[in-house]
C-alpha cells in the first residue's frame, strides 16, 4: 500500500485492460512520459504466450504514448524477453517503481 500510496502522490493513473477477446494487463500506469504495463505472475517462470495482452495495449495507446511492458514474477532473475518484454522478481520491480 505504500507503494501505491507514492505512485498516487506523484500523480500517476493506475488503471487496468481488457478487450472484448480477452487480452488484459493488471496493472496500467500512465505516467507523464510513458505508459507501463504490468503483467503480473504468482510463478517461477514466464512464458512469452503470457505477453500478450501487453502487446494488444501496446497496439491500443501506442500512437499515444510509448508503452512500456513489463512482467512480475515469483522468480529472482531479471531477464528481458526476445520480444522486448522486461521479466522483474516482485521486489525488484516494486524498488524501481519507486524511483520511477
């Protein structure tokens, strides 16, 4: 709650996406410069199939603002997806949300 406490104060909008088909994104930040899409995933593991619904924001509010796409996770190695999606261990995303 802290954390979201402090995204709020710096004026961030917190949103989620769904389409009619299906695609969605837990979490939406719009800020300032960009829009960040965050998946997020109880398990150890990511699977690129799972980086969907980013990509169909992406499509949606591109020409907007670029977007930013991340994925949460339970593991504990930050990788970056041949796709170009970021994969983050939760405390590791929450620490860079903050500096954000």
């Amino acid at each position: 709650m802290i954390y979201l406490n402090r995204m709020l104060r710096k004026g961030r909008r917190l949103s989620s996406y769904r389409t009619e088909g299906g695609a969605e994104v837990d979490l939406v930040i719009e800020r300032e410069d960009d829009i960040l899409g965050i998946e997020i995933k109880s398990g150890r593991g990511v699977a690129r199939a799972e980086t969907r619904g980013l990509f169909s924001l992406m499509e949606t509010v591109g020409s907007y603002k670029p977007v930013r796409k991340w994925v949460i996770y339970g593991g504990d190695r930050r990788q970056l997806l041949d796709n170009g999606v970021h994969v983050l261990p939760y405390l590791e995303a929450l620490r860079e949300l903050e500096r954000s």
